[in-house]
C-alpha cells in the first residue's frame, strides 16, 4: 500500500497530551498542561447556556457572529487603540490552534521561508512544513530569554514571507520588549513580510509588564494578523474560540483557510465570549493578579526545593532548571521520574525545541487553585527529602 502523508505520520503525539495521560497514570497533580483548574467567570458560562436555548443552533456566519466580531473590534479599540471594520478584519476560529494554521495557510506559498522563535509551540513547525515552506529557526537563550538581534537580522531575506511571534511566550514566560518588537516591526518592513503574532496570552501578563501588540507599531497595521484565545481570557480552554484581527486585504483570506478548515465554530459559545469582551477592566485586572500571586507561590516553592526558577512575565507557565538537584537525569526523563515518582508533572522544555536544546528545565503551569500548588510543593518536598536519605551522595 502506498503510505499516507510522510510528514504526519512522523508527527509524535503533542507533549500536552502525553504528559497528561502520563499525569492520570498516575495519580499525579498536572501541572503539565496549561489549563486552569476553576471556572471561567459565571456570567460568561450563563450566557452560553441561556444561548444554546434560544432556538439560534444552526450554522452561524462563516466569520462568526456579529456580536463576536464587534466586540473583538471594540476589545482592540479599547486595549490597544486598533480600529477595525468588524465586516473584514475579524475572524473567528475554532481556538487560536485553527487561527494559527489558517493564516499561516493565508500567508504561505511553497518555497516561502518563515522566522520562527525557538522555543516554540508545538503546531508551529509541523504546519509550516505541510504548507512546503522552510522554517528560520532562531533560539532564545535561558535564563534571560533576550532576542538575539544579529541572528534574527540573519534569518531575513529574499525569500523571507512572514515571521511567527508569540508574545506573551510559552514556555518562557517572557513578554517582548518594546525596544526588541521596534526591531522586528523595522525587519518586517525592511524585506517586505507579514507577521503571525500568537498574543493568546495577552491578558496574562505581571508586575506591570504590558503587553504589546506587534500591530500597534509604526507601519505594522497592514501586516500583522493578530490572534488571541478566549481559552485564556476567560479561563475557559475547552471552549476553542480563537479570533483573527487584521487588515483587511488579509483577514478575508484568513476566512477561505478557515472555510476549509472548520468552516464555523459553535454559535452559544461565540455569542457568550462576546459578553466576555465586555466585560469591565476589574475582570482583566483580576485576571492578571490573581494568575501573578499563584506564579509567586509556585516559584518560591520551587526556589526553596532548590529549582533554578526563571522570572515568568506573562503566560500560564515559569519554567525552572532543576539541575542544581543533582539527579543528572535530561528533562525528559526529569519529567517523567517526578511523575511516577513524587505524583506532579511538568512539561519538558525540550519539546519546544528542533534538534538539540538545553534539557535542564521544566515547566511548570501555575493556572491551579493554591491548595493544588501547596499540595504539589508539598509532594515534590518529600520526594526530595526521600531521595535524599536514600542517595546521600546526591544532597552533597
Ligand atoms: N498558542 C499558544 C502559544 C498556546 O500556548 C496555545 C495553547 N493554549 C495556543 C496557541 C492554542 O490556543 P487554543 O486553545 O485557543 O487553540
Ligand atoms: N497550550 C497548552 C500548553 O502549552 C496546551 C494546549 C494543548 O494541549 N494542545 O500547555
């Protein structure tokens, strides 16, 4: 038999969901993959239950709901001072997983070469590569995570059709400065590209750092497709409604990817993410703060279990060197070890690597209740201690 695609077929299972089942296993406290472990706000999950009974089920709009397309247009307004025409420069997708694929389907010819930010998330070199364009791969370096200029200039040229940034990033952590988006925005213009910005994590960000979308800068508004999540504006990661702003010579192509992709997404939820986005600016205040207090719980934790912890200004996630334990093991096996062994996962940082990366570090997602980060400390403490009295030659 002839064999189905090449490159699927050598795609492993995503590490979220192996660590996750590997979690359940178990018994162990997930701290791998990125959900949060409460609710989103009631008035939001109301408004889709009341909306699923109000006789509209059938296909909405192939670009979502109007109610859903205002509101993304008045939230750009709103944070970030973005018009947009809500007719054609919005797009709703099935989550920002969909929004991803289908602008880089928008974007991409074969042959087009794509700037990428290692680490990266996982859907990013698989899609690139099933469109046949080339990935640039340039790596940020722990603990600082500094965009490494010279190497990003290099990785433009001729052929260069678009880069991906995600900022806020995971796993890092890190928020781009807006020293280090002036230098992409003046690369992006200088060779004539696009940008992909991942800004799921927009709303997530701590201790004053803000987040700035690559769009707002000088010469940036024609192009940027900018994508956000409700998944994590709202808590609500199940939901899977993503959405597209961008000019309006892009987003209706955005739109044909997406009509040959999911065609639509489901209406009650789309309508209810609407009522999210207007919500007042004490729901995104609180949502920032009370993410930050639970990264401060988690990383003094992990700091006084002897984690090299790395400051986490945005996202879900801190991610933390744990070679200073002494175990000599790759954070592979790093991960599966307090897994099986202490009952609490984390995600190896690795996996958001091509080919050889640093494999010392974990990363840890603190979107849980404090009980479950304490609990968690609190295991991670008596496997150490255990491993301690068992290995002495380890603790010297
Ligand atoms: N981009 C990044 C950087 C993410 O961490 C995630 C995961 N939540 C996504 C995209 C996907 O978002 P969604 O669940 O809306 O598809
Ligand atoms: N974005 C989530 C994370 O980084 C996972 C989403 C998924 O499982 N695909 O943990």
């Amino acid at each position: 038999m002839k064999s189905p695609n090449t490159l699927l077929a050598n795609t492993g299972t995503t590490i979220f969901t192996v660590m996750s089942a590997l979690a359940t296993e178990n018994g162990a406290i997930n701290l791998g993959q990125g959900f949060p472990d409460t609710e989103g706000p009631g008035d939001v999950v109301r408004a889709a239950a009341d909306a699923l009974l109000d006789n509209r089920n059938q296909y909405p709009p192939l670009t979502g709901v109007l109610e859903l397309r205002a509101a993304v247009a008045a939230a750009n307004q709103r944070f970030y001072g973005i018009e947009l025409n809500p007719a054609t420069e919005v797009c709703v997708t099935s989550g920002a997983t969909e929004a991803i694929t289908a602008c880089l389907m928008a974007l991409l010819n074969p042959g087009d070469e794509v700037v990428l930010i290692e680490p990266l998330y996982d859907t990013y070199l698989p899609v690139v590569r099933l469109l046949g364009a080339i990935p640039k791969l340039v790596r940020l370096e722990p603990p600082k995570w500094e965009l490494p200029r010279d190497e990003l200039a290099a990785a433009f040229g001729p052929k260069t059709k678009a880069i991906l940034l995600n900022s806020p990033m995971n796993p890092t952590g890190k928020v781009f400065t807006a020293a280090e988006l002036a230098f992409i925005a003046d690369l992006v213009q200088r060779h004539d590209t696009y940008a992909v910005c991942d800004e799921v994590y927009e709303h997530l960000t701590f201790d004053g750092w803000k987040h700035i979308p690559l769009m707002t800068l000088p010469g940036m508004r024609e192009r940027c497709l900018r994508i956000s999540s409700a998944g994590k504006t709202f808590s609500l990661t199940g939901w899977k409604i993503g959405y597209v702003s961008g000019p309006a010579s892009l987003v209706p192509i955005v739109a044909k990817a997406h009509q040959n992709l999911t065609f639509t997404t489901a209406p009650n939820l789309q309508r209810a993410v609407a009522v999210g986005l207007g919500k007042d600016d004490a729901y995104f205040a609180a949502l920032s703060s009370e993410l930050a207090a639970r990264r401060d719980r988690l990383s003094a934790g992990l700091a006084e279990l002897g984690f090299g912890v790395l400051s986490s200004q945005g996202s879900y996630f801190v991610t933390a060197d744990f070679s200073p334990l002494g175990f000599g093991l790759d954070d592979v096996a790093f991960c599966r070890m307090i897994t099986e062994k202490a009952k609490v996962t984390a995600i190896p940082v690795s996996a958001f690597y091509e080919g050889d990366a640093p494999r010392h570090y974990a990363r840890f997602a603190f979107c849980k209740k404090f009980e479950v980060l304490d609990e968690a400390l609190n295991r991670l403490g008596d496997f150490l201690r255990q491993e301690r009295l068992t290995q002495p030659a380890r603790s010297a």
